[in-house]
C-alpha cells in the first residue's frame, strides 16, 4: 500500500497522477479504490522490462496482459507501422475495399489456422471478435432456416470479453454482476478443473461431456447454437484442462449439431506451445476468435475465423442480401501490417520455437514451487501458468478473501520488481513474453518466489496455514 501511495507522490510532480484519478478510467477494478491508489504510469519498455513513471525497471512475467509475445521494443515492427502510416494510413473494408495488409494478413491466417477456418473478419481486440463470433452464428442458424437456435453455452470460469454480448458468454461473476449479464439466451457448465476434481482426467472429461449434454437437453436440443471454449481457461484462473478435453467438447458439439467457439484471444500465436491452441489437441473449430498475440499488442487487432462450411453456407443462403456487419476500422492497415510482422517474427525470427523451449523450462522451474507452504497446485501449458495458494494443501482450502492475499501478492510482487497477474481467488497467473531467455525465465520464477515467501512474513497469512 505504501508503495502505491510512494509512487503516486512522486509521479504527482508532472501531475499525471492527478489528471489519471479525475479523467481515466480504467479496466477491471474497483474504481473507489483506484481514486485512493492512483496509477502506476508505465514509460518505455525494452524486451520483457517495463520501466515505470519513477523509473523503476519491472520484469515483465505477464506480457502486459498475455498479449506482448513478442517483447518490447522490436525496431522491426515500428518500421512495418510506419510505413505502412506513411504510405496509406487508413482504408476501409466496408463494401468492395481492402488494404494490401488486410488482405495478405487474412490469407496467412487462414493458411496457418487449422482445418478449414479460411475466412476473416478483422476486428480490433478479442471482444468484438467474440461478439462478431456471436452476430454471425445467429445469422447463419437464421438464413439457413433455423431461427430456434439461438442459445449459446460456456463454462463458468471462461472469458470472452466484457461486451453487451460476450460478457454474459464469459462465465464470471464480476463481469455479470449489476450489468444484466448473463441474458435469457446465455448458459454455462463446470469447468473442467483438475486440481478441484475428484477422479481420474478420464472420468473428468466424462463429466464435462455429460453437463455439456445435460444443458442442450434442458435448454432443448435444437434449440442450441454455439459452445465456445478456450483451449486453456486463462482470465478465470489459468486452469489447465486434461488432454483430450477440447477434442471431446469438440466431438460432442459436432454430433449435436453445435458450432464449435474456440476462443483463442489468449492462447493463439505460441501462448501454449503450437501456434493455436487448438491444435494441441489436433482439434478443427467451426470458428475462431483471435487477438493479443496476432499484433502482440503493438496496435489493436482481433480476428474472427469462420470455416469454410459455415462461410459457405451464409453466402449460399444470403444471396444478394447485404450482411450488416461491419466496423470502420475492419482490416486496419496498420494493424495488418504490424500483424503481418509479427507473424514473421514468431516463424522466421524463431519466437514461436523459442517460447517452446522456454515454456518447458517455466513448467520446470515451477515444480520447484510446489512445496511452498502456500502452494496448492502449479499448473501450466507452454508460457501460459498458474500458481494456486490455498491455507491448507490437503483440504484444498481457499484463502479466505478477508486476508486480502491477491492485494498482498500484487504489492509485493511490485515491491519484488515482477510484474505477474493475481487472480482475484488468490491465484498468481503467469504469461511471460515468448521471447523469454531460459535466465529470464528463471529469474521470473526466482522473483514469484521471494514474493511467496513476503506472504509468510505478513501475521495474519501466517497464522492461517
Ligand atoms: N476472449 C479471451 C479468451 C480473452 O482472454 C480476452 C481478453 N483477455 C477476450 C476474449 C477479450 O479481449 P479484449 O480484451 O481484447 O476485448
């Protein structure tokens, strides 16, 4: 606490930390709180160390918000943006336009995608890609003749944005409450959480199925549009599914006739080893959403993927109708062009391989956390992990909220020079930067842990274990 108050002093001499409290408003936080804290301005950045308003030099084990794969500071990405800016800053894609970028950024997209995912709609981050994802499922049941389906089902830790639409598809609770989320139409089922289950991957990934055909049954089997999933939960806990989930979720919605949503705004571009999430387990979605790594947060950029059946079909129905979807800045040519780099980088620059490598390092290194006394459960695929705290490791018990540990964690982990996320339910998620040396990996870990041990030193965590 003192170190927010310490920051929000200094940086207050160029008065931005006022002008932050009266006019910005940020994301995903208690805005009360927010006005008593202030910000943490950050400045510059340079490969996985963000330097803050006070000069502080942060590691960075959580690519900004799981989207900067490819680090800070690559030279050759402001060029692709500049010229691009310099050349033709702005066209559109409404009615017959495109840029350049646009179009050959869609077509390796759809090269590189698996199964038959070849068409893209560009969005500008992952939200209004899940809601494109959610407008076009319902015009494709629509024109094809089937208006009763329109009800959409998730689990209920998964994220999908905090639009109108997406965050009643998103499963948490902060994102629903008070915002009359989620609507009629909107269901979810248990996640499919190993550490909080009881019973082989096999028997977990049975129950996962049997909720899944217990929903369709109770909502009415034809009356069910769209499953959507994320290959690994990330913003509901970083929980890691057994393998062989997606394929099953994959398989049962293809037999009961539900478009498959495999939401991979996190988990595209190497986040979880191969390129897409879904192949990890060798799985073809009907549709899919992207954003983060696709510009690795350079400029903002989603996707939205549709298979070429479900494509097919729109256009085949639809005729000559126009299809009322569109968004000015569609296809952005900037955002392509820095999207077209940063896909040249994770393959010819060797990224993608790197955060292989780096990312079965972090599962190492973390195993070595295991036996903190606060330690519950570590868990990870690729560069995508999660540290779970529990106060008693055989009960599984969850830190009781009044100890504040997730506020704890944050400050400390400040305090310590690593930036990670604290999950609200006392859970520590990392994302590092795919560009991650082994020594930075280790490092990460190294800081993560001394920020454990902080916890044992604060009385009231150490009386509850
Ligand atoms: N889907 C998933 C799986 C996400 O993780 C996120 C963002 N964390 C979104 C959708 C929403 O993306 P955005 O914040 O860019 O709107």
């Amino acid at each position: 606490e003192n170190g927010y108050l310490r920051r929000g002093q200094c940086m207050s001499d160029n008065g931005l930390i006022q002008k932050d409290r009266r006019h910005l408003i940020h994301s995903v936080l208690s805005w009360g709180e927010h006005e008593r804290r202030g910000a943490t301005i950050l400045t510059s950045g340079d490969g996985v160390w963000l330097t803050d308003g006070d000069g502080n030099r942060l590691l960075d084990a959580f690519s900004g918000l799981w989207c900067v794969n490819i680090g800070y500071g690559q030279q050759s990405v402001v060029a692709a943006a500049a010229e691009q800016m310099a050349r033709l800053p702005y066209a559109t894609n409404y009615f017959h336009f495109a840029s350049e970028s646009a179009v050959e950024l869609a077509a390796r997209l759809a090269e590189r995608a698996p199964g038959d995912l070849d068409h893209v709609f560009f969005t500008q981050g992952g939200s209004d890609a899940v809601d494109t994802a959610i407008r076009l499922i319902r015009y494709y049941f629509n024109v094809t003749g089937r208006p009763e389906k329109k009800h959409m089902i998730a689990v209920d830790r998964g994220y999908h944005g905090s639009s109108a639409a997406g965050s009643g598809i998103t499963g948490l609770a902060v994102f629903h409450t008070h915002f009359d989320a989620p609507v009629a139409t909107q269901h979810h089922i248990p996640t499919a959480w190993p550490y909080r289950f009881d019973g082989s991957d096999a028997d977990l990934i049975a129950a996962s199925v049997r909720h899944l055909r217990a929903k369709v049954a109770e909502i009415g089997p034809d009356r069910v549009a769209a499953f959507f999933a994320e290959p690994v939960v990330g913003s509901g806990g970083v929980i890691v599914p057994p393998d062989g989930w997606f394929r099953a979720m994959r398989d049962t919605c293809a037999e009961l006739d539900i478009v498959f949503v495999a939401d991979e705004v996190i988990t595209g571009f190497g986040r979880t080893g191969p390129m897409f999430g879904s192949a990890y387990d060798g799985v073809a979605p009907d549709v899919m959403t992207l954003a983060k790594g696709l510009t690795s947060g350079y400029v903002p950029m989603g996707a939205t993927l549709l298979s070429d059946r479900l494509y097919r079909a729109i256009v085949d129905a639809s005729g000559k109708a126009v299809i009322g979807h569109g968004q000015t800045y569609s296809g952005h040519p900037v955002s392509a062009a820095v999207g077209l780099e940063v896909l040249r980088l994770y393959e010819e620059g060797g990224i993608i391989a790197n955060g292989q490598a780096s990312g079965a390092h972090l599962a190492s290194a973390l195993t070595a956390l295991s036996d903190h006394p606060l330690v519950g459960d570590v868990r990870s695929r690729g560069l995508l992990a999660c540290i779970e705290l529990v106060t008693d490791k055989v009960a599984k018990t969850r830190p009781d909220p009044a100890l504040g540990l997730p506020d704890a964690l944050a400050r400390c982990g400040f305090e310590r020079r690593v930036l990670f996320r604290a999950f609200g339910d006392a859970m520590i998620g990392l994302a590092p930067p795919l560009i991650s040396t082994i020594d930075e990996i280790d490092e990460m870990v190294a800081r993560v842990k001394s920020t454990l041990d902080d916890m044992l030193a604060i009385p009231a965590i150490r009386e509850a274990l």
